[in-house]
C-alpha cells in the first residue's frame, strides 16, 4: 500500500520507510500538531483499550 501511495515500483523499494528509526519518527510526531487538536501524544482511555483487546 505504501509503495502505491508513493509511487514506487517495488516493495523493496519502500522498504527504507519501515525501518525508519522510531525515536527519530516520534520526535518528528512531538513537533507536529493536528489541525484544530491538542498537542501530544494521544492516550486512549480504558473502554477503548478494552474493546480492541476483546476483538
């Protein structure tokens, strides 16, 4: 899905984005925030963890 979205040929191709570090990925997510939302991490509450644990 990602090589289609990107326009790459192959999936080895868009390999380099998955193993892409994860401190640095979430430093970039630190500095962003969404239109019209609050800044920092989203921190689901205990019914949602609850429903998608007993999926």
């Amino acid at each position: 899905m990602i090589a289609l979205w990107l326009g790459h040929e192959s999936i080895e191709t868009t390999q380099i984005y998955l193993d892409a570090n994860l401190e640095l990925k979430q430093r970039i997510l630190d500095l962003t925030t969404p239109p019209d939302g609050k800044p920092g991490r989203y921190r689901p509450g205990d019914r949602l963890l609850a429903f998608l644990k007993s999926l």
